[in-house]
C-alpha cells in the first residue's frame, strides 16, 4: 500500500479520499475506545443501582400480594355462609349440610385460586371443630386433605390442628415443599393462615411461590431470601443455604460487599420482613471480562476492515475518472474499466459528445449558413418550448390574447391507428391543423406545443370581435370532425398589451380549462363562470353510503339507480368534466374495494377500467361503463354470498351429525377443502360465532335432551355428546346454560 501511495502527489483525489476515509475511522475509533472505558469505569454502580431495582420490585410485588392476600381472606372470613354452614355441621355433621352453600363457598374458593394474580395454589376454608375444609374442588377430610393432597413434613396433620396461634393478622408461614396427590408431584408452597380468636372456622391460602418468584426473578446466579423477625426463614431460592450464615444487617444501609459478594437489603413497610438478595460479583467479572475481549476483538477486526475498504474504494473511484480525464483529450477517450454504473455513463456521454462534436464541426465547416437558419427554424417549431422561450420568440409589442388547446384523447381508438408512442407528434400534426385554420383570419398568429397534449396560440388582435368569433367558430367545426378520436377545450385568454403580461395570460387561460362541461363536442371558454365547479369532488358521504349498501347486498338493479341519481345530482350542480371524473374514480374504487371485502375475485372489467375511463366524455359515457362494472361487481358479490350460505349449511349439517366426534376446525376445513383460516372468518361472518361456539351450541343442545329423556349419568352424557372429561363438560353446559347438568336434571323432573 505504501508503495502505491508514493505514485500519488498529496493534492491528488486518491489521496484526498484517503484521507478523509482515515479521519472518520480515527474519530469512530476514538468514540469507541472513550465508550468502552467509561463502561468498564461505571459498571459497578450501575450494577448496584441496577440490583437495588430489582430487589425493590421484589419488595413492592410481595409487600402487595400480602395487602390483597388479606383482604380476600378477611372478605372470606366474614362471608354470611360460612356461620350457616358452621351452625348445620354442630347439629347434625357433614350430613346436614346445605350443599347449596357447600357449591356456593365452593365457587368462590375456586375463583380466587384461579385468579394468576392472586397466585393462590388454593384456598381453604378450615371448620376447626368438625374437622373438615372446604376447598376449590370439594368439601374433604382435614387428614386426607393433609396426608394426601397437601402433604409435608414441615407440617404434619397436628399442625393444621393446632389451637394456639390464634390472631387476628394474616400469618404467614415459612414456605416449603408439599407433595400433592400422594407424592407423584411436588409444589412449593408458603401457607398464610387468618385464624381469629373465636371463630369456628380459619381461613387458609396456599400460595405458590415458584409462581410468584417467576415473575420477579433478577439477574442469573442471585439468591432471594425472606426473613421474619431478621433470623426465621419464609422463602429462599438457595434450598442448603443458612439464612443465620448471611451477614448481619443494620437496618439502615441498602447494600454492602463482603467476601465477593454484593448484599441488597430491603424492609417491607406493610409486613416488617427483611429482603436480601446475595449476587456473586465473580460472575459479573466474568461476564465483564469476555465483553471486553469481545469488544476488544470486534475493535480491532472493524479498524483493519475500515482501512483495507478505505483504500480500496478510494482506487476504484480515482482510477476510472484518471483514465477519463486522460482521454478527453484526445479523439476517443480511453474505456473506463468499473463496476460503478454511474462512471460508465460519464465514459458513454464523454463518448457521446466528442462524436456529435465531430459532427457538427464537420457540418459548419461546409454549410455554415443553411444550418443558421435551420436552427431558427427548429427553434420556432420545437414541440417541447417550454413558456419562457415562447415569451422570448414570439410576443412582440401590441395587443393580443393567448389561446390554450386543451386535446383529450380515447385511448382505444388511438389503439386502432397503430401510432404506438407518437401521442406527441398525433398533437404537433393537430397542431398545423390549428395554425393553419387561424392564419386564414390572422396571419400574424403562432401555434406552438406546449406539452404532450396541450397546444398554444398567440393571436395579434386589438378586440375579441365577432371575427375572433367566428374564426374559433370555423376552428370548432374542423376540430368536432375528430371526436371520435380526441376532443378539444380551447380557454380564451384576456387581450394583453405587453410581453410582460403573457406568463398572468397564459396562467388565466389554463384555470379557464378547469371549468370544462362533460360534453363530446369541442367547447370554447371566453369567461370564467361564478357557480361552475362549486359541487364537491368525488362522492358525498350519503351517496357512497347508500351505493356501498347496494353492492354489499349484492342488487344490481339497486346499484344503477343509486348511479343514476348520483350523475343526476352532479348534473343539477352543473359540474365540471374534472368532477365527473373524479365522481367515476370514486364509484369504481368503491366498487373494487366492496368486491375485495368479500374475499370474491375481482371481474375482468376492473384490469381495463382506467382506459374505459380515459374514453368517457359525457355523462351518459360514464353511465355506461359504471353501469357496466357495477352491474358486474353486484353478480360476483351476490354469488359469493350464495357460495358461502350454501358453505354454511354444509357446515351445520356436518356438526350435527359428527358432534360427538373428536372434531376440529382443521379437519373440518381439510374434509370441504378449505383452508383454516378462510373457513373460521366465513363461520364468524355468517353467524356471528366462532367455530367451538357452534359446536358447543349443538353439543349443549344434544346434553338437554339426553338429560331430559334418558336416565343416563352426566358423565355418561358428557361422553356420549363429545366431551372425554367430565370436568370440561360441567363447566361448559354451566357456561351455556347457567347452572350445573346435575340442577338442570333435577330442575326439569320438578317441572314435568
């Protein structure tokens, strides 16, 4: 690199590219290496604020949980059922029970176990005399709740017994492992208990602290421990760990490192507990360390990469442009061998120059004076002036007007004349037809393009006589005998008296086209009319409202009289052909987009429907060809609405008969062919229900009758209609019909 850098002089491109590419590495480099020092520099405390976070989080999370844990308990614990309940099993045992308010209680308790927010595993509520709970699932035994739902040895049967302890708070207790269902499955638990001083009955929660601790967890390799009183242990993630072993806490500092590693204290303000969060700091280091390697490396391999692309883009630039500029000098310029697209146009636009260079020296050199005066004749007649050579070339001082000629073509009659992309040279040709018909009544009068369809004349006059007149008059008649292929606008400016003035002429005569009628005939503008264009562009709100409900019903009748009273409405408000186009625009969008909405595939009418458009002239054009697509569009929705009526009596007729099969939306949609998703939108937009919601509706509708007629068990009917679990089949007929299969049994024997 050194060597080729010693062929260059410093005021060179490749050298100045080359330098600039090295000052914005050095300055990226620097930022980096500043960056990567203040990171290392601030890491620990933002590791300390970071952790502090987290663990008063913790706190407020728990601290929470034990204020809503309360409350619920306390709204339990003086719910008016339980002394019902409490008063019967004193008289009479379990036997007496009203099992109303059994399956009450019973609801209730399963609503706050299955809250997430409440992380309750289970709540219980304790008949201390009568030695039994009631639970989310049922009422039970207080040994077989606690030998084997909810065994553990940190608390036996006696414990739950027990007759002291008695309080009026919320008391929690440390929190341990309890084998559920006779130990083949575990679950750590931390019991809070609300036992006041006599009550015949406590309320007791279970509450799952993997559940909780799920949601809190900090950083990986972070112990969390709970203390009550600073020593008694409710909760630790480290099992073996000694919570007597962590340091001692004075209550005041939030945090301190001893022995490699970081303590976070916290106290809870509702329940007094203590928080700790142990965070070995070697693990930080480690991670620390390995991103400083990778940084480090990542650096380096970013500063080699900069400097190698640096040099090379910097040569694939200067090389092109120094073997260009070696050869404008001389008579074909040397080839320019780059992958740089924008270089190879340079080299062919060089190319190209040099040789129209030759050319043209070759042409003055012989024929100097004919090729003066071709140019003024080419200037004259160019169909792309643009205004300020117009202004230039051709207004001189006295009176005259501007005529601008406003061409609209129908592209499907162009199309027959085969003249391909000559739109602008079929404009110069009407052009001298123009200048030939206005010279006949003024001579001194020049006709000019000035875009591909739109001409200018300016005409020396010093009145808009009848002669004016009359000359647009003929002009009209010649120009009407083309209608079948474009039709002219012609916008008569105001007689101007200087050059000055024909940039306000030529502006005026252009917002005079604006007021254009629909019509099919060539139209002369002299004055701009007040109340032309007044109406509003497009469709009102109304007419798109009422259109849209038409075609969504699918009723092409309906669809043309609500066009024909949109064209009708636009035509009292004596509208422009701009706001008729603009209306037709609307309707067709409206068009396509209800068609789209149903999913249906859109009419051929639509691919060619801005060329039909181009083609409209009049009203009764447009009313032809919207009439044509609307009619078209309202067919195709209204059989893709029969074609799904027809897909949803397939639909009922299947589930019906295959109810109490294993059946899905997937197998469903398989079996008629359709895909999931398409099927489960149509279902939901026929009937307002989803799919599981009709097949529950008919599986319900079968579990009555055979509740009804048959004197099978309900686990019987729940198998027979479709449900293998006897639990889903409860909660869904209680969801459908608001009471258990078991009451809906019973109630309808009383009635019959």
């Amino acid at each position: 690199m050194l060597a080729y850098l010693r062929k260059y002089k410093p005021n060179s491109l490749f050298y100045k590219l080359l330098f600039h590419f090295f000052a914005v590495i050095l300055l990226l480099t620097s930022y980096n290496a500043w960056s990567l020092t203040y990171y290392n520099r601030s890491v620990d405390s933002e590791v300390v604020t970071y952790n502090r976070t987290i663990i008063r989080n913790t706190v407020d999370s728990l601290e929470h949980q034990f204020t809503v844990w309360q409350g619920l308990l306390l709204s339990l614990q003086f719910d008016e059922r339980l002394p019902q309940l409490a008063q019967q099993g004193r008289e009479n045992g379990k036997a007496s029970l009203d099992y109303t308010l059994v399956n009450q209680v019973i609801g209730q308790l399963r609503s706050l176990s299955s809250n997430p927010s409440y992380l309750f595993d289970n709540v219980m509520v304790h008949f201390k005399q009568l030695g039994f709970f009631l639970d989310k699932e049922s009422l039970i035994d207080a040994d077989r709740m606690f030998e084997h739902y909810y065994a553990s040895d940190s608390y036996p049967l006696a414990y739950w017994l027990r007759k002291d302890g008695l309080t009026s708070d919320l008391t929690p207790s440390p929190a341990r492992l309890f084998r559920m269902d006779a130990g083949n499955r575990t679950r750590l638990l931390m019991p809070v208990e609300l036992n006041l001083p006599g009550s015949a009955w406590s309320i007791v929660g279970m509450v799952n602290m993997d559940r909780w601790y799920a949601g809190t967890r900090g950083i990986a390799d972070s112990q969390l421990f709970i203390l009550k009183n600073g020593t008694q242990s409710l909760f630790q993630t480290a099992p073996d760990a000694e919570p007597a072993a962590l340091p001692a806490w004075d209550g005041v500092s939030r945090w301190q490192l001893l022995e490699d590693t970081y303590y976070f204290y916290e106290r809870g303000d509702e329940t007094g507990f203590t928080y700790v969060t142990a965070i070995p700091r070697s693990r930080m280091n480690a991670n620390l360390s390995r991103m400083n390697w990778l940084a480090l490396g990542l650096f380096t391999a970013t500063l080699l990469f900069g400097v190698l692309a640096s040099f090379l883009f910097s040569r694939s630039i200067n090389r092109p442009l120094k073997q260009m500029m070696a050869g404008i000098g001389s008579a074909e310029p040397v080839a320019a061998r780059t992958s740089i697209r924008e270089f190879n146009a340079i080299y062919e636009q060089i190319s190209s120059l040099l040789r129209e260079k030759d050319q043209i020296s070759q042409k003055l050199t012989s024929s100097k004076s004919l090729l003066t005066h071709y140019s003024y004749m080419a200037r004259l007649k160019n169909l792309y002036l643009h205004l300020r050579e117009a202004k230039e070339l051709l207004i001189a001082e006295g009176a005259y007007l501007v005529v601008v000629h406003q061409l609209r073509y129908r592209p499907s009659r162009l199309r027959t004349l085969n003249l391909g992309d000559s739109l602008s040279k079929t404009t110069g040709s009407v052009g001298d037809l123009i200048d030939l018909t206005i010279r006949q009544s003024y001579p001194v009068s020049y006709t000019i393009q000035m875009e591909s369809d739109q001409l200018l004349t300016v005409l020396y006059t010093n009145e808009r006589s009848e002669q004016l007149a009359a000359c647009l008059g003929e002009l009209k008649r010649v120009l009407d005998q083309d209608t079948g292929y474009y039709v002219a606008t012609l916008a008569v400016s105001p007689l101007t008296t200087s050059s000055a003035g024909f940039h306000q002429a030529y502006e005026e005569a252009i917002h005079l086209l604006k007021q254009a009628r629909p019509l099919g005939e060539t139209q002369i503008l002299w004055e701009p009319r007040e109340a032309n264009g007044s109406g509003p562009i497009g469709l009102t709100a109304d007419q798109e409202q009422a259109l849209a409900v038409q075609l969504q019903a699918g009723h092409a009748a309906g669809c043309l009289q609500q066009l024909d009273r949109i064209l009708q409405e636009l035509g009292r408000g004596d509208s422009t052909a701009h706001q008729l186009r603009r209306a037709a625009e609307a309707i067709a969008g409206l068009a396509r987009r209800t068609v789209e909405q149903t999913r249906a595939e859109l009419p051929e009418a639509f691919a060619g429907m801005p060329d039909v458009l181009d083609d409209c002239f009049t009203a009764e054009e447009y009313q032809a060809a919207l009439g044509a697509l609307l009619t078209e569009s309202a067919d195709t929705i209204r059989c893709k609405r029969e074609e799904n009526s027809d897909l949803m009596h397939m639909v009922r007729a299947y589930l019906e008969t295959h109810y109490a099969d294993e059946i899905s939306l997937d197998s469903l949609a398989d079996r008629l062919q359709l895909t999931p998703n398409y099927l489960s939108m149509t279902i939901k937009e026929r009937t307002g229900k989803t799919f599981s919601e009709q097949l529950n509706e008919i599986r319900i509708a079968k579990a009555k009758e055979l509740l009804e007629q048959t004197k099978m068990t309900i686990q019987e009917v729940g198998e027979r209609i479709g449900y293998r679990n006897a639990t889903s089949f409860n909660r869904m007929f209680k969801k459908e019909t608001g009471m258990p299969p078991g009451d809906y049994r019973k109630t309808v024997l009383r009635s019959g």
